[in-house]
C-alpha cells in the first residue's frame, strides 16, 4: 500500500453525522425512482438481453454495505492473498494546480466534486508534474471502493508511466491520454466471494472530517470487541445473581445510550439499537468477524442490485495514436451492460481551463494552456456547460470509432446503483445541492463481442471531426526530436551507472553544456546522511540502497553538481552536490563525494506530454436523444424558455 494513502482526499458520498455502520441488510427502494423514470432510462438485464445466459464476474459494483456510502466493489470469486484483483489497474488521470487555474480564470465555480473522489499526486508519484499541487483521479478501486479501516482488504499500488510509444515528435496523439496507468489493487488478505472490497484512505482522513461522525479507525473493532468482553466476564461471573434484564439495561446504558456514543470510536463500532448483536458478538470471535460476515452479499443479491465491474480490461489500443485500450475480458452477448459509469458532474467545463505562469502563478493574461486532460474522460454536449466524468474500473478506457463501434450509451438501471432518475427533469443547478455523484450511464453491447476484441463507443461527429482536423494540422514542437522524458532519461542512467561523468555547474557554463531539455537533476534522499559509505566501501551499496527504497516512499531533491573526483579504490567518479530541500531554495544541503548512483531525472513541471500545445483536447459527445432538454443551458431555446417562465412569475 502508499504511505500517502493518509492524504487520501476521496470521499463516496456525504455519509450521516453518526458512526459509520455496516448494514447487513443493505437494499434500495426502486418504487419512487421506478416511477421518475422516463423512457431514456429503460433498464437493461444486468448481464445479457438473454435470461438463459449466466456470465462470469470476478469484480461487481452495488450499493456498499456502510450505510450512506453509495456504491460499493464486491468480489465476484474467492481472492488468495497477494493475488491482482485485476489484469490490469487503474487509469490515473492527474489534475494539475487545478484552484490556481480557476482563480486566474476568475470563475467562482464553488466546491468541486472530484475533490472527494482524488488522491494525493505526490503518493501517486505525480507530485512533479505541477508547480503548486497535483492530485490525481485513480478512476478505477481508487474511486470506487470504500474504505472501513478496520475491515481493509485491498493495498493499492503506484501507477507506472505508460506512453503507449508514442513520441512528441512523431505522434499526433501523444498529449491526449494520461500516461499514468495500471495502477494495480491486490488482496491484502484472502477475500471471500461477495466480500466487500475495502480500500484504505488513511486515519487522518477520517480524523479530519469530524462531520462523518465516530467512524472506527484501524483498530476500534478490536478495542470494541475487548469491551464486550469484559461485559460477558462480568455476566458470568455475576449473572446468576441479577435478573437477567438488569445486563440488558447495562448495555443499553452504558454502551449503545452512552452520550460519548457520537464521539468513542469504541463504542460508535456498535450497531446503534441492534439488541441482537449481542447474540451474534456470543458466537463470533471478534466484531471484525461479525462486520466482515455483515459485509457479504449473495451472488443472487449481486446480480439483482449489482453490476459486473471487470467485462474490461486494459491494454494497448489497436487504434493508431489511442495510446490504451478497453478489451473484452470474457464473451459478451448483445444486450449485456458491459459496465457501469457512475457520473461525476463538473456543472461549467471552464473549471477545466488552465493557463500559461507569470511568473509563479497561473495568469489569464499570459495565455492560455490546453484544459486538463480531465476533459478529454468526460462526456459532454455542445448545447451545454456540464461535463460528466465517469469513474469504474477500465471504463475510461474505452476509444471511439464510429465504424467499429460495439457499445452504445444509455442511462444506469436505478436498481442497481446510485443514479436518481428523477434529476434528468430538473435544472442543473440541483446536482450540485448534493454534492454526490448520483447519475450514471452504461455501456451496452450492440452486438455479440468476443473475448479480447476491442470495445468501441461513437463518441459523435464533433469529436470525429474534431480529431480529424488536429491530425490535418498537427505539427511536433520545437526541440520535440531531441526529448526524451524522465524515464528514458532513468533507463540511460542504470544502463551506464559507474561510467558516466556529469560535468559540474562550473564546467557547464565554461564549456556551454546545456542541461538536458524537458528534466532536471535530482538526487535520492538516501545519500543524505553518511550511513550509506559502509555499504559503498564493502561493495554492497546497491542492496542497501533497494531495502531503503523498498522500506521507505522514494523521496529526490532537486541538485546541482559542485565538483568531482575519481575514486583511488573503485576507479569510479564521485560527485559532491547541493541539495534543494524546498521548491523555493530555503533549504539546501551539501553531500559530498557520492558515486552516481543518487542521480535521478525528473520531470520539469509542465514539462510532460499532456502539456504540449498542440495536445488534443476534446469531450466525449452525449447523444443528443438521451440529453435533457433541461441541461441545454446554451441553447437558445432554453434560454427563451427561461424568459417565459420568468414572464410568468412577474
């Protein structure tokens, strides 16, 4: 798992102001949202149009057993520890010094939904790629599942930088994808089939947000469960003696009525008012037991209320340029939903402008840059400014083409998720008076797809004339043949570590040796102390150095080379660097005569491919037949019809 996991900044849904509680008996009613719903949203078999045909499922996406949570990530099977949940993980799709963006934009767009669904960009490795910060949507396990600490049964991995081979100096589509890809989940722990899938956010996520109310951190069920007993001690050893009512009314007083009740961690792991758990608690070892057995869902329950979250999976898109692709993980028959899209709404696209630095800040006035490349996952339609970003495992995935397209667009079954039908007839501004994600779309196939074959949607005509007129006009960028990102620059760096030789600052400028373009130096935080010589002088600086980088979270400092010299022993040059502790320079460190080994290349902020002016930008289109007239905010009918209505109100 990350480390960073403690920044977690995802949150599913505004949970209830009291304990977070596991409802064994989770369900939703349908008979109002089935009664909201319009002909748009005609529900689809969860599986296939055909009854007869059962289909496999390793991974689901139902209502989460925490009450209030929303959606939640069920196992399709039975996991053994240490075993991928996936083929392939998550996208990653970074959002870069988004507020400051949006203040030079001017806008005041209020609070943005993404917020609670993202992870720190510096516990995904992204921390470089901005000026200010970085977080980073993990589209897939790191949006969609919960996290119940004590119950956690899935690490979370890094990402890898995945650029597809495409090159800024040949390829029109480098820039339009994120390359920050297969963030891979694996269990923690074995996991039984129609277990819940828990994810960890870290406890200072909960800590900080005093508004979930006494939600149990990792080890809370464990303290509860010492708790009770000690109470089933005292009623054995004292039971005989009292009426048995007086051990009821002891629990009900002092546990589930006591008024430390919404803020004990301890005792908020108690269901509030659920006299039978103590019955239960009896026959079980520990309340984790108990929460994990209240957490499991029947493969009937899943397939009534739940959708298969794994019919794709990952790989290289087959389409010239696409970069990553969506493939079919097993048969899928015509009319089966081939996923979910659970719908995170973004009311005005402007929030997604970004600009030009002047000289430390995002300025208007300097120029504009693309938009984040947030925009080119999202759904969207010319007649108005609300983009739809999907989260769900693989499902951002999925490339356009019109003539090979298999899936087509639909509104979620409400039966089985968190989508409320009834928003598709009122104005936008309602989907922000719950800050929730609470719409959804499906894929669905039109046709029977074979194991392995690409998943294609028609993402519209603007976005295929869009792409067509960028590859007309594409041209690379000056100084694009001669880049060569960070992690090529890495890849050279082992390949020829103990023979290269760095000039020093001095000789750079004496002898006019430019820097790299598009990097700068960087030196492992390893060689910070003198811990690291013992290991170098008896030849074992490599293994010491991987059980630091295995034990700790990879930390580098921007540096500068002061000087060198040639080791008497090992025949190698040593170097002797400036460290840069902070961004600003306040900081810095000397560390002398290191072998160069502590070097590392980073990333220049805004230097990657995703923010190449010539980058392709573009939304995905809705269809216009399932679009609300109601969201149509730049449409001139909706604006006269605006008119009308207020003429009727005066």
């Amino acid at each position: 798992g990350l480390e960073a996991q403690d920044q977690k900044q995802q949150q599913q849904q505004q949970l209830p102001e009291t304990s977070l509680e596991i409802d064994p008996t989770a369900h939703i009613s349908h008979q109002n949202q089935e009664q909201q719903l319009s002909a748009a949203t005609a529900a689809f078999s969860n599986h296939s149009s055909h009854p007869s045909i059962e289909l496999e499922c390793g991974i689901w996406l139902a209502p989460s057993a925490i009450e209030g949570a929303g959606l939640g990530m069920y196992a399709g099977r039975n996991f053994t520890k240490g075993e991928r949940m996936q083929e392939v993980g998550d996208l990653c799709i970074p959002l870069i010094d988004i507020k400051h963006h949006n203040e030079a934009d001017g806008g005041d767009y209020g609070d943005f939904l993404w917020d609670q669904y993202t992870w720190s960009g510096v516990g995904l490795d992204a921390g470089e790629e901005c000026m200010i910060e970085t977080s980073v949507a993990s589209t897939g396990f790191g949006s969609a599942a919960n996290s119940f600490l004590p119950l956690v049964n899935i690490d979370e991995l890094y990402p890898r930088r995945d650029y597809a081979g495409l090159h800024r100096s040949t390829d029109p589509g480098v820039g339009s994808f994120s390359a920050y890809y297969d963030r891979g989940a694996k269990a923690s722990r074995d996991i039984l089939e129609g277990e819940e899938l828990y994810v960890s956010y870290g406890e200072d996520w909960f800590i900080n947000r005093p508004y979930l109310g006494a939600v149990p951190l990792t080890n809370d069920l464990d303290r509860a469960t010492n708790l009770f007993k000690k109470y089933s001690a005292l009623q054995r050893r004292v039971g005989q003696k009292l009426p048995p009512s007086t051990f009821a009314e002891l629990w009900d007083d002092f546990i589930l009525n006591n008024p430390w009740n919404d803020t004990s961690r301890i005792l908020g792991s108690f269901k509030d008012g659920d006299r039978e758990e103590l019955l239960k608690m009896e026959t079980l070892p520990s309340l984790s037991e108990l929460r994990t057995k209240q957490a499991i869902r029947t493969q009937e329950w899943l397939n009534e209320h739940g959708t298969c979250a794994d019919h794709i999976r990952g790989g290289d898109s087959t389409i010239p340029q696409a970069g990553h692709g969506g493939f079919a993980s097993r048969n899928l028959p015509k009319g089966t939903i081939v996923a979910q899209l659970p719908l995170i709404h973004i009311l005005d696209r402007n929030r997604l402008n970004m600009y030009q630095f002047e000289p430390d800040f995002p300025s208007r006035a300097a120029g504009k840059r693309p938009p984040q490349i947030l925009l080119n996952y999202c759904y969207g339609h010319a007649d108005s400014t609300l983009l739809l970003c999907p989260y769900g495992p693989s499902v951002n995935l999925v490339n356009h083409n019109q003539t090979r397209a298999n899936v087509k667009l639909q509104w979620a079954d409400p039966k089985r998720g968190n989508f409320k039908p009834a928003l598709l007839e009122e104005e936008l501004i309602q989907l922000h008076e719950d800050p929730t994600a609470k719409i959804a779309f499906e894929f669905v196939a039109t046709r029977d797809i074979d194991e392995g074959e690409e998943i294609f949607l028609d993402y519209g005509d603007a976005w295929e004339n869009a792409w067509r007129a960028h590859i007309e006009s594409w041209e690379p960028v000056e100084g694009a043949t001669e880049y060569k990102n960070a992690d090529e620059m890495n890849n050279l760096l082992k390949q020829q570590q103990g023979r290269l030789d760095f000039p020093t600052e001095f000789e750079r400028m004496e002898m006019d040796i430019p820097h790299p373009p598009g990097v700068l130096l960087a030196c492992n935080n390893y060689f910070s102390d003198q811990l690291w010589r013992e290991e170098f002088a008896n030849g074992k600086l490599q293994e010491g150095l991987q059980e630091w980088e295995d034990a700790n979270s990879l930390d580098y400092f921007y540096c500068t080379i002061l000087r060198k010299e040639i080791d008497p022993r090992s025949g190698e040059t040593l170097y002797t660097v400036e460290a840069v502790a902070d961004d600003d320079g306040s900081e810095s460190f000397l560390w002398e005569s290191a072998p160069d080994v502590m070097f590392h290349y980073l990333d220049k902020p805004y230097g990657t491919d995703m923010f190449l002016q010539n980058a392709f930008r573009h939304d995905i289109g809705i269809p216009d037949e399932i679009f609300p007239l109601r969201w149509r905010n730049l449409s001139p009918l909706y604006r006269q019809d605006e008119r009308d209505y207020d003429e009727e109100d005066d």
